[in-house]
C-alpha cells in the first residue's frame, strides 16, 4: 500500500477548521475538513485523504464504522472529542499511526476501555463486528435501577 499522505503532509497551512496543502508553491490544493470528523476516521481512511480524493470515494467500511463508534463511545464518557487540542495534520498523523488518545485521565472502567480499544484497533480485521461488540456490550456490568425510576425520586419518597 503506498502511503499518498507522507509527499503531501511536508507543505501545508492548518486554518479554521481547513488543512491546505500544497505542491511546492506552483500549485495549491485545499482538503477542507469539518472540526471533529478527522477523530471519526479509521487509520485506513486517513491513509486515503488527498485533496484529490473526493469523500464518497473514501474506502468506508462496517469496519471503518466499528472505529467511528468507538470515538462516538469517548465523545460520551470524555464529553470531548479526541485529539481535541490539535490541529489536523497532527490529528492525520496521529491516527494514521495507531496512536490513541489516553484513556486514563477519563475515569472509564477497564472493561469499557478495552472494548474502546478494541474499536479502534489499528488493522481494521482486528475490530470486532457490530455483533461481537453488541454481545461484549450487553456482558458490562449493569446497575441496579430502573431507567423509568431515577434514584433521587426514590430517596425523596421514603422521607
């Protein structure tokens, strides 16, 4: 597979939300990007971006949406995206590496970190099937109270 993003990452100019690249100054091509979609992409997508790719030419997958899940699932626990301090070449390369946010500093259990991780392995045969991932979902730990009876409704009854 030939990496098409390493000639183009060494001259570009990250502004409001766009990534520009450009071909030593003689011709100018422009990536536009919307701020948080890059976290959404699976490392096999990233390796796709140009700005001569058009989006419905990318190679999305039901294991590209296993990986957009899994950022969708941080979104929830971090109420952030990942990657949210830095700007989009660094995102490109980040992912498009394997790299991962820390998991740490969120206070999310071991069981959920590990499907998370999961989600956003690196080689897309090693992400489970939406099957698989209900079934690991479906084996966490679940509380003891009814969605339809919040706890402090409970409490304010036995006063």
């Amino acid at each position: 597979m030939v990496n098409t993003l390493i000639p183009i990452i060494r001259s570009r100019c990250f502004t409001k939300g766009r990534v520009t690249f450009s071909d030593r100054g003689w011709r100018e091509n422009k990536l536009r990007i919307q701020n948080g979609w890059l976290c959404h992409l699976a490392p096999e997508i990233i390796h796709q971006l140009s700005p001569e790719t058009e989006e419905d030419k990318l190679p999305f997958s039901k294991n590209s949406d296993v990986f957009a899940f899994g950022t969708i699932w941080f979104e929830l626990y971090a109420r952030e995206w990942p990657f949210k301090t830095q700007p989009a070449e660094a995102i490109i390369w980040q992912v498009g590496r394997g790299m991962k946010p820390n998991l740490s500093q969120i206070g999310m259990g071991k069981e959920i970190s590990d499907i998370l991780l999961f989600c956003w392995a690196y080689e897309q045969e090693e992400r489970p099937t939406f099957t698989k991932l209900m079934e690991m979902l479906e084996k966490l730990p679940k509380r003891n109270r009814r969605l339809s009876h919040p706890g402090h409704f409970w409490k304010s009854a036995e006063l």
